[in-house]
C-alpha cells in the first residue's frame, strides 16, 4: 500500500483537474519498489535504491513527468519518489545525454552568474505558457547555490530557488556527473526545508548513481572518441538558461544546443496533499489489519 500511500501525496499541481483520473494514471506506472541496483539507458549506468524509494524506468519515467508536470519536454531515463524519512515527498530525475566527452577548460569564459539568474527568471516565466489547464505557474527568487564546478570528482553543481503562485517554495538542485560519451542530468526536486547544499542534496544520490565500465569519464580514450563541441562551461550556461553562451560559438550553438527547453523547473508535489496523505495512510493501516 506505500506506493498507492505515496502516489496520493505527490498530486498536487493539477487542482483542476479529475484527481482519481490522475491517480490511476500514476499508478498504473511500472513502479520498481525492490531496494536493490537497476540497469538503466541499455547498460550504459546503474541506479541503487533504498527502502524508500519507488522507481520508473524509460518510458515509464517519461510518462511520470508528463503526468505531473503537464508537458512533454522532458523525456528522462529514469525518476524516483522518496516515500517516508527526512526527503520524503522529494524525487530525483536521471536523463544521460550523448554529446560527446566535454572538456573543463572554458568554464570561467561561460559563467556569468548574475546574467544567468536574470535569464532563467524570464526563461521561466515564459515556459509557464508551456503547462496545461490546472497547472501551476513556477517563478524563480534566487540561486539556493550558484554553479560550481568539481573537477575531482569531473562533476558540476547549482541548485534554483522559487516558488509557484500559491507561494510554495520548492528547489530545483542539479549535478552533471561527466562520462565518456557525454553526461547524466541529475536533478532533485524538493522543498527548502530539505535543502541545504547541492553537495548534501546530491552526495547520496550521486554516490547510488555509477557509469559502467566503458561509459566513464576516465575511460575516454584521447584521439578515437567523439568530443562534444564546447565545454561544460558553454553546456551549464545553456542548461540553466536555455539559451547558448555568447562566447560558445556557432558551431557549438547547431551542434550541442539544438535541444530546446532544458532549463524548465519542476515543482514538488506534495503542497496542500498532507492531509489527504494522512487520512490515506489511517486507511491503509485499516486495511491491512483487516488483512
């Protein structure tokens, strides 16, 4: 009954729309519950749950963000719901994207910080057009962590603060682990009270999350693989902004850049559904007493 529990608990931006429609939707998802290591993007990497942790896959994880979020511009490889402990309610998106290993090298010539928030407020704005009837619209206060790059551990970090327009704050904290071939997106999606840190935030995650052998970034081999066409400075500017660093150049710009909308935020779902969570969860213990 957790994930039924838990599905009752994340419905919340589409208030005008027929709940029981929504949930059904998202309960007849191909759930993963086991806490144990799945495969996922045909081999190239491995995701390891825990005990609160429920899990979509490919498509299943495609059809989870269309179904909460109203729109079909984000296709992740896979998605995880936190059902109970102190991330409860928070989830986490995978999507490894294929653009040729990236170099480090330009990322002081790329990030402008203050430009970049301007930009992703209005960016923001304008996206809320994208949404459905019933869902809420998101706006962006401030950086909760301005982006920095971990050239350690070959891996780049910010985190978005904002709120959607019945004033619930919520946070967006991203990581860019880099790999051979490219790099993962890993965002979490959460409400301020459980963010202090993209390093806090992402540590565990990043740390249950790991290329297989011949997908990591150490495993590029120099002169025979592909090399995207500017470096991780030029592609952070783009993922936060939507829009391709000045300095990227044009073939860059074609090569990389073609995706539209990668800079769209995600709200929690959780607002307003305690109290529906709680009854559901009395219900449930109910029944399996009853059973």
């Amino acid at each position: 009954m957790k994930i039924l529990t838990f599905l009752l608990s994340i419905y919340l931006v589409q208030a005008s729309a027929n709940q029981e429609e929504i949930i059904a939707k998202l309960q007849a998802l191909n759930w993963q519950q086991e806490p144990r290591s799945y495969s996922i993007a045909n081999d190239q990497a491995t995701v390891t749950t825990t005990e609160n942790d429920f899990l979509v896959i490919g498509e299943e994880a495609s059809k989870y963000m269309f179904i909460t979020q109203g729109h079909k511009n984000y296709q992740p490889d896979a998605a995880i719901l936190r059902i109970q402990g102190p991330e409860a309610d928070s989830q986490v998106i995978y999507t490894i994207n294929k653009i040729g290993y990236l170099t480090q090298d330009d990322w002081a010539d790329n990030i402008d910080k203050d430009q970049m928030l301007e930009e992703i407020k209005e960016g923001t704005i304008e996206t809320n057009k994208l949404r459905g009837d019933g869902y809420l619209d998101i706006f962006v206060d401030a950086w909760a962590q301005e982006p920095f790059l971990d050239k350690e551990n070959n891996t780049v970090y910010w985190a978005i603060s904002g709120h959607d327009s019945e004033n619930n704050g919520f946070i967006n904290a991203k990581a860019l682990k880099l790999g051979r071939e490219g790099y993962t997106e890993i965002l979490w999606i959460g409400s301020p009270d459980q963010f202090t840190s993209s390093e806090v935030a992402l540590k565990p995650i990043l740390e249950n999350y790991y290329y297989s052998e011949g997908f990591r970034y150490a495993d590029y081999i120099p002169g025979q693989d592909g090399i995207a066409a500017a470096g991780v400075g030029a592609l952070v500017y783009k993922l936060a902004t939507g829009k391709a660093a000045a300095k990227a150049g044009v073939l860059a710009a074609a090569v990389i850049f073609a995706k539209k909308f990668w800079f769209i935020l995600f709200l929690p779902f959780v607002y307003g559904w305690k109290w529906l969570k709680k009854k559901w969860l009395k219900n449930s213990e109910l029944k399996d007493k009853e059973n």
